[in-house]
C-alpha cells in the first residue's frame, strides 16, 4: 500500500515551514506545532484537517516525534536548517537556502500549512512545551 500522509518528504517539508518564520525552536515545538497545523479543525485554526478527519492519538504523536527528528536530521544535512545548542536544548532554525525552498512552495497543500503555522505563531508561541503538548493530548482536541 502507497503511503499517502506523513511520508519523510512531507514531514521535512512541513518542518522546514514551521521553522522558517522563528528565530528557532526545539524538536518537541516543532512537533507540536505540526500536529496543531495538521489537525487544525479541532483546535480552531483551519476549518479542515490537512491530511483529513482521523485518530489523533498520542501514539501518533510519539511516532510523529521519531518521523520528525528524523525528518531534521535530513533538513541539517540539505543544509535547509541549522541546529544550535541553546538553554532550552537544541533549537533548529532555518538557512537561507531553506528560506528559498519555502518561497518556491505553491501547492494549495502548503498554502494552507504555512496559513495554518502563522495562525499557530500568533496563538500559541506564548506557551511553554509543557502547555502544548498537554493541549495537543488533551481529548477532543483540547475543546
């Protein structure tokens, strides 16, 4: 069966447009972040869900952990992202190569994520880690 969400490429590409906006974040942000974008009808950004009405559980969300680290690590190596150590761990931020890579996304796909990323920046960047992942576990999309 072809895998249709969620593949490395996709996961890197969503990662390289959360990143992008800030002055860097830590895996579990970035992470949270994604899974808020994807699944943006349940917790108000978006009136649908990218990938579709589906299960979220937090099984998902620790398996997306893994898909997304290890989706980084492939963004550092394309030189798309730095990482840097900082007090809160290690944060990753975006190149200017990454930069010209989200300037050249025009899928309706990534209009909407990148819509759905700035609409999460402006709510959520206040929380800690804690307060997101709690959000994001909560039933019912934290409603």
């Amino acid at each position: 069966m072809t895998q249709i969400f969620n593949t490395p490429f996709e996961i890197s590409m969503r990662a390289l447009i959360i990143v992008s906006p800030s002055k860097g974040l830590t895996l579990d942000r970035i992470n949270a972040y994604d899974f808020l974008a994807t699944y943006g009808k349940r917790y108000g950004i978006s009136d649908f869900d990218l990938n579709g009405d589906c299960d979220a559980s937090q099984m998902q969300i620790d398996i997306r952990r893994q898909l997304m680290k290890d989706s980084l690590k492939e963004l550092v190596l394309k030189r798309y992202i730095c990482v840097e150590k900082s007090e809160n761990g290690f944060i990753y931020k975006v190149t200017a190569l990454g930069t010209a890579v989200v300037s050249q996304m025009e899928s309706d796909y990534s209009k909407e994520f990148i819509r759905n990323v700035t609409t999460i920046n402006k709510r959520f960047s206040s929380l800690k880690e804690s307060e997101l992942i709690r959000l994001i576990t909560k039933p019912n999309g934290g409603k």
